[in-house]
C-alpha cells in the first residue's frame, strides 16, 4: 500500500465521482481507477461500490 492510494481513495470518497477526482489529482480516470482496484485487492476489502451511474462509500470504506 501506498500514502499516495490512500490519497486518491479519500479523493473519490470527497466527491464520489471518479472523473471529478481524476481531474483533481490530474491522473485519467482509468489510472485513478486501476490504483483503488490496487489498494481494495491489498486490502481485502472493496471499499467503494461502482455501477456505471454512481459511485458510493461500502461499509469498509465509510
């Protein structure tokens, strides 16, 4: 794990979209995304819950 995951995971949990926060971070999107997929596998837990419209903080990422 690194500082800079956990840095753009309270990016998205800030905003709770992952273009604004990309844009915040300049990272793409699909970076951005690549990097949590990352920290959730290291972790052993999904912290965010994704659908194509959304965006939300699960149990483990509150």
């Amino acid at each position: 794990m690194e500082i800079r995951q956990l840095a753009y995971f309270v990016a998205i949990a800030e905003t709770l979209h992952f273009s604004r926060a990309a844009e915040a971070l300049g990272l793409a999107p699909s970076a951005l995304s690549m990097q949590i997929q990352r920290l959730e596998r290291e972790l052993g837990v999904r912290l965010l819950e994704r659908t194509k419209r959304s965006v939300s903080l699960t149990s483990a990422g509150r």
